[in-house]
C-alpha cells in the first residue's frame, strides 16, 4: 500500500479513482479495494486503511470534506464544514453531514451525506488549502444562530483568540477574526432567525477562554444566573505564581477549574507520568484553597449536569440569581439557592474556608 498511497498528491492522501484511471494505476487501487487494504471515503475516492484508523475524527471529517471537493462542481463549504477547514472547534458529534451553500433554491436538499444550503444572500466567500468557503466571520455567524450557546460561545472565542502562528492569518498567529467584525457582520445579515441567540453568544466572548470546555463552563455559569468570572487570572501566595486560574470570582474569592481528559492521560501536553501530573494538580489545588475562600473543579460529565454544578458553585460561594438565569434553568437555581440556605450546608461551608487567607492577584 506504500507504493499506492505514494502517488497520490491529493490532501489527506486521498486515492480518487479519476486519478487511477487517468495515471495507469487504476488496477492497483482495484486490488487494494478487494483485498480491503483501503477504506471508500465516498464514491470514487478511497483511503489507505491504516491511515484511516489513526486519523482523528476531525481529521478524518476533513477527508471528507476534501474528497467532496474532489468530485463536486466548484463546491462552496459552509457551516460545520467551514468551521473545520478554519480551524474552528465543533464537539464531534457535530462532524456528520457534509454542508455546502449556494445562492439557488434549485438543487438544495440532501445528497447522500452532503446537504445543500440554498441562501438568498451571496457569502463571503475565501479559499484556503484549496476549498472555496464562506469566511470565518460569516461561518461563526451562522453557526451561531443554530447551534446551542455552549457551542456557539466556544465558536466565537476561539475565532477572537490569538492563532498558533503556524495558523494565523498570513501566518502573524492574529486572531481569525474580531468580535466587532463577527457582531458588524451579525447585525447586517439578511437571515433574521436566531440572531438574537447569536447576539447573546458573540457579545460573551473573550479570547482569554483557554478551550471548548472552559467555554462550554462559561455558559452554564452565564445561564445559571452566576456574575461573569475572570480568566486565567494569575493567582499568588509566599512561594510566587501559583498559576492561572480558568475561572475567578474576585468580589467572592472563588477560583475555578476546568479539566479536560487530555490533562492527566497518557497523551497529556506536559510529557510527564499521569500519576505525576495528578499529584503536581494536587499541590497546585491546595496552594489555590489556601489563599481563595472557593474552589471548583468541573469536568466534562459536569456539564450535562446542571443541577451538580448549581451546588457547586454556590457550595464553594458564588451565589446565582434566579432572574439572571435562563428561564429553563431557574428552578434548578433555586433549589440550589435553598440548599445552600439550609443550616447543616451552611455550617460546613463556614468550617470549609475558615482559616483561609486572599491574596491579591494584582501581584507581579
């Protein structure tokens, strides 16, 4: 399969049987496809087997978006398809369907795994690594009127947050975009549905979020009533810097953490022992509870658990109003707000944090 994979120049290394036909190795990529040593992407264009098991699932919707632009007509990518070619995080479960806009209503609809977005309005339309596309901006707007404000505030944060230089516009490491940009182009969108959805979720984001899931976080506090946190505040005591915290209530002194699975596997950024990284974590945590009067820790279960993280935050201190929160959201905030009203968690609270010292943040 080396031989093979070698003469494709396509992204991905994609194998298209127009190629195979065209450059005489059209029976080498017949026998690869009996004996199972590739994998059908789509019609017509395969992969190397091995190469699609170690690809992850964003890698691997990319394929599929470069195999489509290999066998359609000039195609422009939109939304989800977009998102992933700009570099822009989506949860995997949104990484499905294929999606592709154009300006007429004739031929729009389902196509296999492609749908095709009819849109009155003419997108901006940019290419990169060889896709036309609608740019960054209207992609953030669009997703943005659709999917929920978890999601979408992730969106938004990571096209204003600073790019790795390798993927920066012209590669300076410069935002994809800026908030001003992102809500300019929003307010002067034909398309009306979900635009105060989307307004709700650009006009939150701040390029200091560190990751989906620290985005995903800030939602759930935004829509359970709780004031706007800091983020990645620095934090001090005798020793020096203790670190970043993701999340901070100053007018209450309650820190909170966000951890990603990532952080403490195997494949965790710092190279080091998961057994190790959790204990460096724990003296890192303790130093943090010396000198706050709260800490929270929250993970990805977390977030699909409301109510949990409602006792929570109000346990560690932060209290939540029930007129802020989202409508669906403010029983869920009240019986926090009672639970935490009640004398034994009350009393626990206060033993909790008793002896704890605050130390300026502000400190250089």
């Amino acid at each position: 399969m080396t031989s093979l994979t070698a003469r494709s120049v396509r992204p991905s290394r994609l194998l298209l049987s127009a190629d195979a036909q065209r450059e005489g190795w059209y029976g080498m990529l017949q026998t690869a496809v009996r004996n199972g040593h590739v994998v059908k992407v789509r019609p017509g264009v395969y992969i190397d087997e091995p190469r699609w098991q170690r690809m992850t699932s964003v890698e691997r919707y990319l394929a599929r978006i470069h195999a489509v632009g290999a066998t359609f007509s000039n195609p422009v990518f939109a939304r989800q398809s977009a998102a992933v070619v700009h570099g822009l995080p989506l949860l995997n479960s949104r990484l499905t369907r294929i999606h592709l806009h154009q300006t007429t209503p004739r031929g729009s609809g389902r196509r296999g795994d492609v749908t095709v977005h009819a849109g009155s309005d003419d997108p901006d339309i940019v290419t990169r690594d060889g896709l036309r596309l609608t740019s960054a901006v209207r992609t953030v707007v669009d997703l943005a009127r659709l999917l929920p404000h978890g999601e979408a505030l992730a969106l938004a944060d990571a096209a204003i947050r600073p790019q790795p230089v390798t993927r920066g516009i012209d590669g300076t490491g410069a935002p994809i975009a800026s908030q001003a940009e992102i809500l300019d182009a929003l307010r002067t969108s034909c398309a009306r549905r979900g635009a105060w959805a989307a307004y709700l979720a650009i006009s939150e984001a701040d390029a200091a979020s560190g990751s989906v899931g620290e985005s995903l976080a800030r939602s759930l506090f935004c829509r359970l009533g709780a004031t706007r946190p800091e983020l990645q505040t620095p934090l001090w005591d005798a020793d020096g810097l203790i670190g970043y915290a993701d999340f901070f209530w100053r007018e209450f002194g309650v820190v909170g953490e966000f951890d990603g699975k990532l952080k403490y596997g195997a494949d965790n950024p710092s190279g080091r022992a998961p057994e190790e990284v959790v204990y460096r974590e724990k003296l890192r945590e303790d130093r943090i509870r010396r000198v706050t009067s709260g800490f929270v820790r929250l993970g990805w279960r977390d977030l699909d658990d409301p109510p949990r993280v409602a006792r929570l935050l109000t346990g560690a201190g932060v209290p939540l109003s029930s007129a802020s929160a989202w409508p669906q959201l403010r029983p869920v905030v009240r019986a926090a707000a009672a639970r935490a009203d009640s004398p034994r968690v009350r009393s626990s609270a206060q033993n909790s944090v008793r002896g704890s010292r605050y130390e300026p943040s502000t400190q250089k």
